[in-house]
C-alpha cells in the first residue's frame, strides 16, 4: 500500500514541480508519505475538501513545511508560547497574510481630538490586579470572519457590546454585517478588504449600530446596506499613545479596548503566553482586549473557537507584536 501511494506522491511531486507550484523542492517522498496519516486526520477533523488531487497532494507539502515550522518555532519559543496544528496548517504563509491579515492603515485623518494624553491620566489610580470582562457578561461568543476580511467590524461590535452591556446593563450582540455593509467607503472602511475600528466608531457615533438579529452574519459583503434599524448610544471614541501598554490597562479596567496586532506569530498558535515577535512590527490585524493578569492581555480573536485557547489567546503586556501601538475604544 505504502509503495502505491509513494508513486501517488511521486508522481503529484513532479507535475506540482513542472507546473511550477514548488519553486525548491526541500521535502522528500519518504517524508510526505509518513505524515500522510497525520495530514488524513487533519483533514478530518477540519472538514477540509479539495479539488483535486493535484491540490490536496499540494496541500499535504504545505503542511509538511507547517510542521517543521511548528517544531521550529517551539524550539525557540520560551515555555510560555507553545505552536500547533490547527485550522491554517494547510495555508502558505502569503496565502494566511491575504486572508487573514488585511487590517487597513488609517488614513491621514486629524484624530489628535481623540487621544488621551499622558497629562490626563490619574497616576495615583489604583488598578485591580486583574480583569476578566467575560466573567462579568461583558463578551459575546467568539465569532469566525470566515472568508470575509473584517476583523475590524467584528472586534469593535465587540468593544460596543461591552460599553452597552456596562452603562445600560444589557449584553446586545450588535452585527458585524450592518459595520461591513453599511460603513464601507466612509472612515477607512472597505468592507470584506478590512478597516480599522476607529472608522467604525466615527461612523456608529454618526449612524448608529444594528444588532445581530436583525442583520446576522452571511461570510460576505452585500452590495447595498440591507437594514438602517440601528440603536445610537456612544459620544464618540478615544485612542490610547502608541506604546502605552499601562493606559490600556488602565482602560482595560474600565471596558474592553479594541487593539491591533502583528499577526503572523498566530498563524500556528496553540495556546500560552506570546512573548516574541518579528523586529518589524507590521499592524496587519484586530482583536478585542476583553481583560488582562498580571503576566498578559486576554484577547478575543474572530477565526472561531476551534483556534487558540477557545477563539482565545494571551499576549505579554510588554508591546509584545504591537499590541500596545494602536489602540481605541468607544465612549459613552
């Protein structure tokens, strides 16, 4: 059996070769054939289909090089930070970054009316320790964005789910479909192709939020703004000084705070503390900070509960990845 699916791969090899999908071909027949069954349950578990044989053979090599990256990055990783097989273990890092990794740079747009400075803050302030706005029914369920770039609408639906649920008393799920449609073209939004949550606050203190079940998810951008029923509760939004991890903190104390991040270090991530990224700190995704220890952030992605730690991860409160760079919050 071993021998008739070796020709299999051999064969596959030399076609992705010819037709130039592998540039450098580093992966060798008896290795491909003894991750087979690992890839096989892979593809199980995650419910994955490809066209074809050539694409699935293609498929296996990618996560070959996957796992030799994860084998990698935990050798080098502290003890804190652990990678793993999940969901993108079949995905080419350009083909992560294109999919996953679109938040768009903000514009040349005057936001200087909207930065707390370092003058404003009460030093004397005593903080709690930590924070978990999840346990105080503050967070809805962590969301899957799928195949729509809209990190951006997902995590600050977040950040107005929780002001609502800590000035009114009531947890609405508001709808990430109403930020993707309706705000596209205004405030640095483009709806499937990203955005960035400070657009979405100018446009919901303008306009309004709709909620979930009136405008539910559909994994894709409509042409048109199907439903204006929205609620309007903030005054406006606020960004934190780039870099200051303690006034997110501190603001983390009072309401989650949506964050942007240098995501790459995600793609395989299992679960414990992130510690360690690129020196280049590209801002290329956003997630909501629901709470923070005193060792890291809690923060709620949007690729579903089958990632990380439940749709979950930590990150170091030390800029760890950028965390700290570019920060914001709606106001009530």
């Amino acid at each position: 059996m071993k021998i008739v699916i070796g020709a299999c791969i051999f064969l596959i090899l030399t076609s992705l070769i010819g037709l130039g999908y592998l540039n450098n071909q580093t992966t060798s027949l008896s290795q491909l054939i003894k991750i087979k069954p690992e890839f096989d349950s892979f593809k199980n578990r995650y419910n994955l289909q490809f066209d074809n044989n050539l694409e699935e053979q293609y498929r296996l090599i990618i996560f070959h090089e996957n796992l030799k990256q994860i084998e990698q990055d935990n050798n080098e990783s502290d003890s804190g930070f652990i990678s793993g097989v999940n969901k993108f273990s079949h995905l080419t890092e350009e083909e992560f970054k294109a999919k996953y990794l679109n938040r768009r740079q903000k514009s040349a747009t005057d936001l200087k009316n909207h930065l707390i400075l370092s003058s404003q803050k009460n030093t004397n302030e005593k903080l709690p320790e930590s924070v978990d706005w999840r346990k105080k029914g503050a967070v809805s369920p962590v969301r899957d964005q799928g195949n729509c770039g809209c990190c951006y609408a997902i995590t600050s639906a977040g950040a107005l789910e929780g002001l609502y649920k800590i000035k009114i008393g009531k947890l609405e799920v508001f709808s990430p479909q109403y930020i993707i449609d309706c705000s596209k073209g205004q405030f640095d939004n483009a709806g499937c192709e990203g955005g960035t949550s400070t657009g979405v606050f100018q446009y919901v203190q303008r306009h309004g939020i709709n909620l979930e079940s009136r405008y539910p998810y559909q994994d894709k951008q409509n042409k048109k703004c199907l439903n204006k029923e929205t609620i309007s509760f903030i005054n406006g939004f606020k960004e934190i000084p780039k870099g200051d991890c303690q006034e997110i903190e501190r603001v983390l104390s009072q309401q989650p705070v949506s964050i942007s991040i240098d995501a790459r270090k995600l793609k395989n991530y299992q679960s414990g503390i992130l510690k360690q990224c690129s020196k280049k700190i590209n801002l290329d995704h956003e997630i909501l900070a629901v709470g923070y220890t005193p060792d890291y952030f809690i923060l709620k992605n949007s690729w579903g509960t089958d990632w990380g730690i439940d749709g979950y991860f930590h990150v170091a409160k030390s800029n760890t990845c950028g965390t700290c760079d570019d920060a914001a919050y709606p106001t009530f």
